[in-house]
C-alpha cells in the first residue's frame, strides 16, 4: 500500500502514525509547502521520503490535509493526477465549499469528503500523535458521489483508526460545526484578546489565572493560518452563530445592569443541562 | 488542633482533606446548611462530627467556604463567637464586599480574607479532592488587617497545602479576577446557552462536538447558586469586562461581514501570545 500525504502537519501526521500500524505496513511519502515541516516529518518517521507528482497516479491513498483555502484550490488538480483506483480523502472543517471544488470533476468519484473531529490547538509535524481519531467522529459528506468500492477502502482505514462514521450533507455539517467549533473558537481568541489588552502586567494574568480560564482560553492558541480561510469559508453560518452569541452576551448584561438576578441564576441553571450532553461525549466514544 | 469548616464542598472538603495530613491529626467539625452535604461529609470522613456554634470558641481554625452572599451576612456573626486566637479564612471569589462587611469588626484582626485560585466545575463534598492546592496561588487581602500572630499560623497551613502566596488590594483582586474567572463563566454559559438554543437534536451537539468544545464550555456546568452572587457581589467590574468582550466579538463579526480576512488573521496572531502566557502558569507552579 503506498500512501501520499499532502500536508504533514497535526493531522496528517496523526493519520498516518496510526496508518503505519496496518497489518502490510504501507510506504508514506509527504508533501509539505514548508521544507522545514518536510525534514522533520522525515526524521520523525512519519514519512519513507518526500512524494513527486508522479506519485499520486501510483497512490493507493492520498490525504489532502492542508488549509481549507488550499484545499479548494488544490484539490481538483490533484484530483485530475490520481490513479482509477486511488482513493482522495481530505479533512477540512468546512465541507460545502471544498465539495462544491470538485462538483462535476472527472473524478469526483476517487473523492471521500471527511472530517475528523480530532485534534489540539498544536500544529506541524512534532505535534502529531497516536491514537489521535480512536474513538472520535469521522463525518463523511456526499458518499453517494464516491465508488463503492472506494467508499469501502476508505472505510476499512476508519475501522482501524477507530473512527465512527456519521453521514451527513455538506450544507448539515458547516451549519452545525459552525456552533460546536467555529463559535468556540471565535470566543475563546475574543476571551484570550479581551484579557491580554486590559491586563498590561501578564504578571498579573498567569498569577491570578487557574484552571477554569486555560481551559476557556486554549483555543486562542490556534493557528490564524488554518482558522482565517475556515471563517471565510463558513461565513454565512459563523456570521449567524456569532450574533445569537453576542446577543445572549448583551443579554447576560443587560440583566446584571438592571439587577435580574433571578433571571441570571435561571439562565446558568438551563445551561447546567450541558453537562448531560458532554456525558454523551465519552460514553459514545465507548461504543 | 480544632478545626471547624463552615460550607463542606468542593473548596471546605479539599481544604480539610489536605489539613488532616497535618502532623498533629487536627480534629475537624463541620457545619453545613444542606444535611446531605454534612452526612456525606462525615461517611466520607472528611469530618469527624458536626459542628455546634460554641465550637467556635474554641475553635484553631474557621474555615468559611460558601456562596459568597452567605460569607457577606454570616461572617461577621461568625466572626463575634470566635476564641481570641482562632484564625478565620474564606474562600470567596469577591473580596471588596466580603473585607467590607468585617471592616472595623472588634474580631477583625481574626480574619485573613483569602482566595486560593484552585477548584473544578463539580460541587458538594463527593467533588473534595486531595491535593487541590498544591503549586496553586492563594491571594490574600488587607494582610495588615489581621494579627502578626495569626497570619503566621495562617502561613504555616498555607505552606503545607503547597500554596503560593500573593498580597493584593480587595479593589485590585476583584478588578483582575473579573478578567481571568468571571469572564471565562459567562463567556463558557453563554457559549453553552446559544449551542443548546440552536441544536433541538441534542444528538448533533454530542457526536460533532470534539475537545475544543468541550473545553470552552466546560465551566458552563459550574453552579448558579455560587456564581450568581459572585456577578452581583462583583457587578460593576463584570460589566466593563462583559462589554469590552461584546465589543471585540463585535469586531470580529463586522470584520468577517465586511469580508477583512487580514484583520482577523492579525487579531488571531496577536492573541496566540496567549501561549506563553499560560506557559507561566505551570512553570510558576514549579517554584
């Protein structure tokens, strides 16, 4: 089996550690814009050595996992250079528009359009790990557009990543990761920006900061570079996330201004109910 | 060594958990205004039996760890019944209102105002862990307030908890702490509040929701009963914090509306300064 990744960062890397586990030990050969990444996914054993263009028509697997910006600029010629029976998996967190760069394209049916709800706000090839997607969602968008018989390679991957599948439209699946992890972000750079430009003395920020702000602050870690094109990507969507965010934020404060504290106490206590859906967090990932 | 905690959660459990390593086993009466909270206390063994108020008296150590409106009408009846030597801690998030309501008490130099930065989003006794306050900062304020003589013994607890002590204004303490926890909780609930008001499927939150989410509104499952009056008590600071935090997802939106990709990204890149940032926290630990 020869594997070729385009993008050895957080998550390439990750697939294809775990990849390298498969009962034929495949060859990987990467891609990466950055040299720097490239010579540190080779020494860290992630790839055999670097991927030619050649490669991809040899590829019994390619992963395309690169900015989304890039991804939709880059997806159809890659596309156009694979074999008949390779299989093109990529792994952005926006769907409708890279979907979209391939509608019609000669081999769209070489295509699986994924997204893997795995991940740290780390990112290039040494933050890579094991075990990254074990248990974790793998949503997969359009399957009636891929070969059968690549949906079920593609599948036979998963099971050993040990993935769990959901099926979903492109247009379901940017709606609603526009609330569970678009959003999220948005309010934790805001939270990390909001602190960092009162508090002049970060002395004062670390000393005073406990667990409960690292944790609402730790996407505010992430990378500009990937989250900028998401946004625009997905803008409609965040757009509409964002202003039910801010209006129940004027809300709270409105309510803390004009003293409600019934009203706030009853408001914290609905969304108390989180709890239950985080529980069904772990006990799926049992499944 | 007699100590009687006042409040047996997740603070006055842990508080007592550790103290009892202490090298003359101290015994520990509890009070408690929820009778399931004080029988779990004692079949838990975090306390060897109810308090009754003449225990005050003859009372080492006070420890008042509850909802900080209750601290604010029950400390300075409290602090009246207490022995001439018995040192008397809280653990309030709020320390203007709660130095305000002691101030010029005839017991006033009995009392150390405290807050350890340490906790979970879990409540009640069975949340009480061991070792919750080790390496963790512990802020005290108006020192000069209290005895030389009971802020020594005060300081020796501290030591054997592992806690790192730093001296604050009340004014100041309730200033910064509005920035680094009382933000993080609104910014965490309403997070939580929009995603369960879009999402009438409960399971799309669940399955699509990866670690990033889970995080960001992990303090949503915090409790009404203590944060309500910690806004109150801490109104005008949450309220300058809550706008400028309105203010900056404001921005953020127009931006992304108005299609200024370069402008996100540099708000994105300036707030990753965040990460060595929370690299102090750790290493701070380590002193």
């Amino acid at each position: 089996m020869k594997i070729v990744v385009i993008g050895i960062g957080l998550i390439g890397g990750s697939l294809v550690r775990d990849l390298r586990g498969l009962p034929e030990r495949p060859s990987v050969l990467g891609m990466d814009k950055n040299p720097d990444h490239l010579d540190q996914a080779l020494s860290l054993g992630l790839i055999d050595a670097p991927a030619e263009p050649a490669d991809l028509a040899t590829a019994d697997l390619v992963i395309v996992s690169i900015p989304v910006d890039h991804v939709v600029r880059e997806l159809p010629g890659l596309l156009a250079k694979v074999g008949e029976e390779t299989l093109v998996i990529d792994a952005g967190s926006t769907k409708a528009p890279i979907c979209q760069a391939v509608s019609g394209h000669e081999k769209r049916r070489n295509f699986l359009a994924c997204h893997p709800i795995a991940g740290t706000e780390f990112t290039g090839p040494d933050a890579a790990i094991s075990g990254l997607f074990q248990g974790k969602v793998n949503i997969i968008c359009e399957v009636e557009q891929t070969a059968f018989r690549i949906q079920e390679r593609a599948l036979e991957l998963f099971r050993h990543l040990g993935m769990r599948i959901r099926y979903m439209s492109p247009e379901a699946h940017d709606r609603h990761i526009a609330y569970v992890s678009h959003l999220s972000h948005i309010s934790s750079f805001m939270l990390g920006k909001t602190v960092i430009e009162k508090e002049q003395n970060e002395r004062d920020i670390f000393d005073m900061a406990g667990s409960g702000f690292e944790s609402t602050v730790r996407l505010a870690k992430s990378s500009p570079a990937m989250w900028t094109p998401i946004f625009e990507q997905n803008r409609e969507n965040v757009l509409e996330t964002l202003d039910e965010y801010i209006a129940n934020l004027q809300e709270f404060s409105d309510q803390l201004r004009e003293n409600r504290y019934e009203d706030l106490y009853r408001q914290m206590d609905n969304t108390n109910r989180i709890k239950d859906i985080l529980k069904g967090i772990p006990q799926q990932k049992q499944e």
